[in-house]
C-alpha cells in the first residue's frame, strides 16, 4: 500500500512568486491534514478536509494561503503571494476516520528567497 | 492554548536504554503519540497511547502515561545507531482531530 506522497519533495521560489505543493493520502483515507514546521520550531496544524470539505481551517496563517481537495482525493496548498517567513517543511497527513492515527508524508522542503 | 514541551537533545550508548519525555498541558488529551523522524524523512508514526491506558509496550518500545502529571515518555530498550533520529511527541485533544507537537527530541546513539 503507498504510503502519502507529497510534490514537490522541495521548492526554491523567490519571494512574491506563487508556489503550489500537492499531496496524495493514502487510498481510501478521507482525512486529510496539512502541517508546517518552520525556522525549526514546532510541527503547526495548518488545517484538516474530510473528504472535499474543510472540517477545520484553524490554523491556516493567513489569506495568501488556500488549501483545495476537489473531488475528495489529492489536496493542493498555494500559497500566493510567497513571503520570507512561509519558509519551512509542508506536511501532509491522512486517516482513516476521526480518532485514527495520522500518517504522515515525507514533507515538501519550501524555500522562498 | 495547549502546550507540548520535550528536550531538545539525548544522547546515549549503543545497548543502552533510551527514555524520551514529554509534558503537555491538556488534561482532555485523548491520544498522545510518538512519531520519529529520520535525517531527510517524513514523520514515522512509531506508537500511540489512549489516554486511558498507564502503558503501552510494542518489541523494544514502551510507552508510560502519567495522568495526573501529564508526563508522557517513550522508552527504547536496547538502543540501536539505526535509532538516532529526532522523536516527536504528539497529543489530540478530544474535541479536535488536530495534533499538537513537541519541539522534538534528537537522539544521538554512539558506539
């Protein structure tokens, strides 16, 4: 079974460009959840889908950031204009239900100059 | 708003054994997990707790759930270099599907 698969594994952008990172959860997981970890600090919710809908968008930093999973199955994160602090690692994660364990990608290293 | 806190680092002997700990500040936590993270990888979930289990032990992996005191740790017996990795403790709350992080502790095995 593949596990969640994120494009890029890393991005180099200069800043006010837009950037798009894809995620791909494991099959037949309608959670879906987006994480950033940036300047190395802590691991940061961004927001959750249950399968097209946004169950949760708490922690989504601000407008320039729009989260999408059409149709259910892969989710897109944009972030549009790029800033210097949207720097870090993007992420995803899937689960089965509510309460299961979360499983993550390897992450999209994001690199705004 | 909830809090996770780990140290940052730990470095023990191959052989020996390793105990990683965690503090949180939620008292409705209902899962608290252990993921690991190798140089250049993702996050590993490793294990899980519920919060209404005291421990949890999975091979070389044992995990201690302090109620009262809010204190999670991980155990590994037998620490191995293929463990040296950067272990993050996570919990959920139980009103909410999101995991809240630790810093992440580094562990460093030597020979």
């Amino acid at each position: 079974e593949a596990g969640v698969t994120q494009f890029p594994s890393h991005s180099v952008i200069e800043k006010g460009q837009t950037v798009t990172l894809r995620c791909d959860p494991i099959s037949g997981h309608d959670n879906l959840y987006w994480y950033r970890r940036v300047m190395g600090k802590e691991i940061k919710f961004l927001l959750h889908f249950v399968k097209e809908s946004k169950q949760d968008e708490s922690g989504m930093p601000n407008n320039r950031f729009l989260a999408e999973r059409t149709g259910g199955t892969y989710s897109t994160l944009k972030v549009q204009p790029a800033e210097l602090e949207d720097s870090g690692v993007y992420f995803c994660a899937s689960s089965l239900g509510l309460n299961q364990p979360q499983h993550f990608g390897d992450g999209t290293r994001l690199s705004i100059l | 708003g909830e809090d996770v806190e780990q140290s940052l680092f730990l470095s023990v002997r191959e052989g020996d054994s390793s105990v990683i700990n965690c503090t949180y500040t939620d008292s409705s936590s209902t899962y608290l997990y252990w993921y690991k993270q190798e140089p250049g990888a993702g996050l590993q979930l490793l294990t899980y707790i519920f919060s209404n289990m005291d421990m949890k032990q999975d091979q070389r992996l044992t995990v201690l759930l302090n109620k009262k005191d809010k204190h999670l740790s991980l155990r590994i017996a037998d620490t191995q270099t293929g463990d040296s990795a950067i272990y993050f403790c996570a919990v959920r709350s139980y009103n909410t599907d999101k995991l809240i992080f630790g810093t992440g502790t580094r562990l460093q095995v030597f020979p």
